[in-house]
C-alpha cells in the first residue's frame, strides 16, 4: 500500500489586536474563511444544523477558482487557550485530508498585540491534480498574512499641504 503523500505547514504572525479581540473574530470559522479567503469563496455557511457553539459542527464553502465544495467541521475548541481545530469531513479537488489548528497567544510585553499561528497538514491523493492543489496550497500560503492585514491600522493618508498664500476673496 502507498503511503499518502502529506503537505505540512506552519504560519504565524503578529497581530496589531490584543488577543481577545483577535479571537472574537477568528473563532468563528465564517468570520475566519471571509478574512482570509474573501471573494475567493463563495456559499459560506453553516452546514447540517452548525453553529458558532456548538462543536462539532460542520460548515462549507465553495472555492471560486474551481468551483470545489470544501466541507469542513470544527472539531475542538479551547476558548481558555483561544485555538480551535478543524477537519475536512469529505475528500475535495485532491485533498483526502485536512487538519488545522488556529491560535491566538497574548504578548506577554506588549498586550495590545498577539501572535497568531496556523498549522495545516494536507492527505494528498495519488490522483490529485497537481495543479489544482499547488493553488490551494498558495492561497493557504497567504491566509495568515491576511489575518494579520484585517488587524492592521488604517493606513493614513498624506494629506496635502495647506496652501500658504492668502486666498483671494471676491465680492
């Protein structure tokens, strides 16, 4: 029997939010998929009775480049150590496998910022087009750094200099 091949990865980031803010958001798996994956996907939602509290629960979502249906399901939560753990429950475009972690970790010198972590392990299948999920595995790439974008102050603007002539006045 051939062993599966796997794709592992791990990601982090600082984030410009204190810890509880952070996952107030991203404990929320369609919060979650929205930041990171945003018109990307498409039929996000909830699926077979899920919701935010209760765990298991599914939901889905449809990745908009191939039209796949990723079915996923948090499978555990630790509000205490604000991480949270999610599967795939049904084989899509390639992968027979998934299984990620999310955390949000408080900065000890700095509370007004977290780290963020992600790690994911992929089950390819021998069949899998390799095209299709090198694309998934890049978009994946980028999702923390989309996370941490979402925290980010805004970015100010220059404004322009005020004029220091006189300004005429018409009668």
């Amino acid at each position: 029997m051939a062993m599966k091949q796997k794709h592992t990865m791990h990601h982090s980031t600082i984030v410009d939010a204190d810890p509880d803010t952070v996952w107030a958001e991203v404990r929320d798996p369609m919060k979650l998929v929205e930041i990171v994956s945003g018109d990307a996907v498409r039929n996000v939602g909830w699926a077979e009775g899920g919701t935010l509290e209760r765990v298991p629960s599914r939901y889905d979502f449809t990745l908009v480049f191939c039209e796949g249906l990723v079915e996923q399901e948090v499978a555990g939560r630790n509000e205490v150590k604000r991480s949270s753990t999610y599967r795939a429950v049904a084989p899509t475009m390639g992968v027979d496998g998934y299984l990620a972690t999310i955390r949000v970790r408080p900065i000890t010198n700095d509370p007004d910022r977290s780290y963020f972590e992600w790690s994911r392990e992929l089950a390819i299948a021998d069949d899998a087009d390799r095209e299709v999920v090198d694309s998934i595995i890049a978009m994946m790439e980028n999702q923390t750094d989309a996370v941490r974008d979402f925290f980010a102050p805004p970015k100010h603007r220059p404004t322009k200099p005020q004029s220091t002539k006189p300004q005429s006045t018409r009668r």
